[in-house]
C-alpha cells in the first residue's frame, strides 16, 4: 500500500512550453487542443486591450487573447512566426497568441514548485507554480484561473 500513495503523490505531468512577453510559461497538455500559426482575426469593437479578436475555425468563432497582454507584459506584434494555440477551458475554447511553443515537457509532480507569493491579483493566482529547466525558470499557467468564466472575453 504505501507504493501506491507515493505514485499518486509523485504523479506524471505533461505540459506543453511556450514563450510569452520573453516569459518561459507552460500549459497541461490536456487544455491544449490545437497549435497553428498566427491567421488575421476580426477585430471586435470595445474588447478590452487582452482581446485581439476572433477567428473562424472550422465553422466555430473562437476567441484570440494575447497571452502576454493578458499576463501584464508588453503586447505582441503578431506576425506569420507567432502561433496561436487552441485551449479548451471547461467547455469554452480559446485562442492564445503567444510568441513560440517549444516542447513537451513532462515532469513528475514533486517537480513542480510552489510560486513564491507576494501581492495578488489574478494575473499571479494564475501561476501554479514553477518548474526549473536547466538553468531557466518556466512557470505553470492555470487556464481556468486566468480566464475565469464571468470574465467576458469577446463582445
């Protein structure tokens, strides 16, 4: 029996990386359902500055936010290089601009460490925790928490 709480505790994760307002972040791969290069959106009047607009995919109207705005860091240019990911949130999809997506990263739990808290909004609530790679820092998103469901993202 006690081999089997250690599994459950030290559990398997797989995270997809990205790269946010020069910010290494990653995202559970079970929110993920797509990556795809950056298309021109439409453009919704009075969306707040995060919102960048929306897409047709595949006969759905899918948001486009823009990670690092929304993550309080400079707005992205878009350009043909960046890529949009397609994320499921409980039952709402979004798309999220973001510089690059690097890799696949799976770490086991106990990897992923506790994010030093200071002031909060809920911009940081939504950082998880932080897993060192090699020598850099990638911290954990928690979609849910940063898009949270009352906050209307497209008009």
């Amino acid at each position: 029996m006690p081999e089997q709480a250690d599994t459950t505790q030290n559990k398997k994760l797989e995270f997809v990386t990205l790269v946010a307002g020069g910010q290494n972040f990653c995202i559970e791969i079970t929110q993920i359902r797509e990556i795809r290069r950056w298309t021109p959106v439409t453009i919704l009047p009075h969306s707040p500055d995060h919102v960048l607009g929306v897409i047709n995919l595949r006969g759905a109207v899918i948001p486009i936010i823009d990670l690092a705005a929304k993550l309080g860091f400079e707005k992205i240019t878009p350009t043909e290089r960046h890529v949009i990911i397609i994320t499921a949130i409980d039952e709402t999809i979004i798309g999220l601009l973001v510089e690059s997506v690097s890799e696949i990263l799976g770490v086991n739990s106990d990897m992923v460490r506790e994010t030093p808290r200071g002031p909060e909004d809920a911009t940081t609530r939504a950082i998880l925790g932080v897993i060192a790679v090699d020598d850099e820092m990638t911290k954990v998103i928690n979609l849910s928490t940063l898009m949270p469901k009352q906050d209307p993202v497209a008009a």
